[in-house]
C-alpha cells in the first residue's frame, strides 16, 4: 500500500480465500473497511487477489492500517464471464500502532495552584492532556505499599508507549518520586506512601509528543486530609460598605481554588452571609454592607483534598488606633515562633527598616489597612506612624530577590512585610510628628 511514497505492508486478510484453485485467470475483488493511520476514521479500498499466491494490492485508501477479522463471504459469478471474476466482501478492523516515545523527564516545578474539590481541572498551569490519566489507589494505610496504575493514548485514541514521572507536591514544587513504564496496557508502580499527598504524572516532551501532565490526585492515608490557611482582611469604605478578602493556600503558600463561606458575627452568632470562590492567586474580594468594627470571617468545611479550616475574625477598622507590638529578630526561626498579632524588625537587612510577622499569625489585616491609617508601634521604633502606601509583589520569600527591590528610601520610616497567600504585601509606614 503507498503512503505518501513509503509502501505499507500491514495488511493481513484473515479469509478462506487461500483454498482458491482456480488458476491464475481467476481474480478476488475485496472491498475491504481500511482505517487511516492514526485518525481511526474508515475508508473503503478494493483489494485484488489474484492468482494461487494471493498477492495482495490495495487500489485506494492510501495510508491505511488494516488487520482485517472473520471470514470472507465468497460470491461466484459476481464479474464477468470473459474473465471469471470471484467478488467478495471482507470486513476489517483497526489495529492502532502505538506511538513510541524517547524519555524525557519532566524536571521539578513550582506547584501554581491547587484545587480544593478536584473534578478534573487543570492544576498543572497549561492544558492538563485527557490522554495521561493517572489512577490513585483506593485506600492506604500508614507506610503501605501503594499501587497507582496509569494509562497514555494520543488524540487519536492511540496508544502511547514510553516513561513519564510520577511526582509528588513536596511543599511549593513537583518532585519526582519514580518512573512509569507505559505500554498498551497502560503503566503501574508501586510506591511506599506515608502520608496524604498530592501526585500526577509528567512527560517533558519529545519531538513526536508534546510536554504534558495528568490531573494531580490524592493519596489519603488513615483518613487525614491535608491542612491549610485562611487569612481574611476587611478595608473598611465610605459608604457604609467593606471590602472583604480571602486568601487560601497549603501551609507552604501554594494558592488553593476552591468556595468558602464568608460568615459575620451577629449577636453572638456567626452568621452566612455569601459565598466565593478563591482563583489561581488564591485570593478572593467580595463588597459587603458592614458598620464599623463589624467581625467577618471564611469557613471551608472540607472536602475530598483539604480538611475543615477557618480564618481569624477580620475587624472593620475605625477609628481608633491599632498597635504592633515589635521585638526584634535575625533568623527565620524566630519569625515563625513570634506570638500571634506581634511582629519583629528583621536586623539582617540594612536596606530599611523591615517589620516582618506571618499572616496567619494575626496579622493579614495590615495588608488591608487604608491610605491615611494611623497604627502605633510598641517597643523597637515605637511610635505612630500613618500608612502612605502599599506594594504586593508576586512570590514569597527568596523569590522575591534582595531587600532592596521593595524599600522606600526616604519616602517612608518602616516597612511592614507580611504575606498574602503566594504574595507579599509591602505596607509603607512614615512616623507622625
């Protein structure tokens, strides 16, 4: 058969038409179903059998792949009578030849988002390919072997043989945790699991395959689901209205999409109040109707992915003056152990006056302060000071790059530092004479 100038000889006719003995006059027209290499769409070829040897041509249909099934249904007397023609019918089938690929490790990679209720959306920011499927086990127990089984196939539907990564969310990144050998069956490995946690499987491409990864899965182990964060702040506006945000993510920062719950404490109770959904920068701003010093909070009350969690109360600021308390401190150690709602001066740094606490430590709300805000420091730099401007910039810790990129100069005396979500909010601090 020729294809484009390459003859193809994968065409097998699986009929009784070898016991043919009617000499070399005698001449098999088959119509046969042929499939299109790599389209899985049918199209009919005329095949002619002719003599006692049975040498096969296909006359239209080019690029075909045919494995042809059954037996052939003779009909006597279907051609002319000048050249004793035989016709006969024979059905085919496709047999899809597998595409083969060369190894191409998928390298570790920031984590960009997760979903909280996964359905099979993309978490791999690009398009996640319907074709690599990666299938978790049911149930795991502490420390038990655990089997996942995957299955590879082109757009076509053909199946794809080659090595992709298993990887595994370790913190911020994707991490390779082992090797998925694939063939027409698809793939299985086995892999020690101590934990609940996040896997795909990734192909870092190749010239006959693009770089692709499966929807993430989760492994959960004993029952436990994974822990995360919710900060809210509320900015107070002047209508008699705040604005209200969320900001989710994994105890490593990475961002979580999912719905929470936006509650406000109403006499004594914590009421519902609306619904919203978190995006790829784990945040999430909803306008409400709120007096001053009203209480909002978020709720998510787990899923398949994240257990229940919930926020501090964010307060809608008035007009009283709110107080940081501030020790001081040289090491990361010592800003993950500061009391909840205290901040430190971060020392290392000389290229200004750096106030640094954790969000999730009681401080997400000087990320919501107003322009004009009064706040009182208590103990290093103590004194009033009056906001004059704020920078979120993308990332967190060193991929935010050296001091310097976010100091005021003279335009402010202090810097409040505290993330938001995968961000860092810069809160800009001049002290009031």
């Amino acid at each position: 058969m020729n294809d484009g100038g390459r003859w193809c000889p994968e065409l097998s006719i699986l009929s009784g038409l070898a016991g043919n003995r009617a000499g070399p006059r005698v001449v098999s027209l088959l119509n046969a179903a042929v499939f299109r290499r790599g389209t899985g769409r049918v199209a009919n070829a005329w095949v002619i059998m002719e003599d006692r040897r049975m040498r096969v041509r296909l006359l239209a249909g080019a690029g075909a792949v045919v494995v042809a099934a059954g037996a052939a249904m003779m009909v006597a007397g279907g051609g002319s009578s000048d050249d004793g023609l035989v016709r006969a019918k024979v059905s085919a089938q496709a047999g899809g030849v597998p595409l083969v690929v060369p190894a191409s490790s998928r390298e570790s990679e920031p984590v960009e988002a997760l979903d909280a209720d996964p359905g099979g959306s993309d978490e791999s920011g690009e398009d996640a390919s319907a074709g690599l499927q990666l299938h978790p086990p049911d149930e795991v127990s502490d420390w038990e072997s655990a089997t996942f089984t995957a299955e590879w196939s082109g757009p076509d539907g053909t199946p794809v043989h080659g090595v992709v990564d298993l990887q595994q969310v370790d913190g911020d990144e994707w991490t390779q945790v082992d090797e998925v050998q694939m063939d027409d069956d698809g793939g299985s490995v086995e892999v020690d699991v101590s934990e609940t946690g996040i896997y795909r499987l990734g192909y870092g491409g190749s010239d006959d395959m693009e770089e692709t990864v499966s929807d993430a899965v989760t492994v959960v182990v004993d029952d436990e689901l994974l822990p995360s964060r919710i900060t809210a702040t509320a900015t107070p506006g002047d209508d008699g209205t705040a604005e209200i945000t969320a900001t989710w993510t994994t105890e490593a920062g990475v961002a979580i999409v999912g719905e929470l719950q936006l509650q406000e404490r109403r006499d004594g109770e914590w009421d519902d109040v609306t619904t919203v959904t978190t995006d790829a920068d784990s945040t999430a701003t909803v306008d409400v109707e709120a007096d001053r010093g009203a209480r909002f909070r978020f709720v998510y009350d787990g899923g398949s992915r994240f257990e229940a969690v919930r926020s501090d109360a964010a307060v809608v600021a008035d007009e009283e003056v709110r107080t940081i308390p501030v020790s001081t401190c040289s090491t990361s150690t010592e800003i993950d152990n500061l009391p909840n709602g205290e901040a430190c001066h971060f020392t290392p740094v000389s290229s200004g006056t750096f106030v640094v606490a954790h969000d999730y430590l009681g401080n997400a709300w000087w990320n919501a302060m107003p322009m004009g805000t009064v706040v009182e420091l208590e103990g290093e730099h103590a004194g009033l000071y009056e906001v004059v401007e704020r920078e979120f910039a993308p990332g967190r810790g060193s991929a935010l790059g050296p001091a310097s990129n976010w100091t005021c100069g003279a335009e402010c005396d202090v810097i409040l530092q505290t993330c938001q979500g995968s961000n860092t909010g810069f809160t800009w601090l001049r002290e009031l004479d």
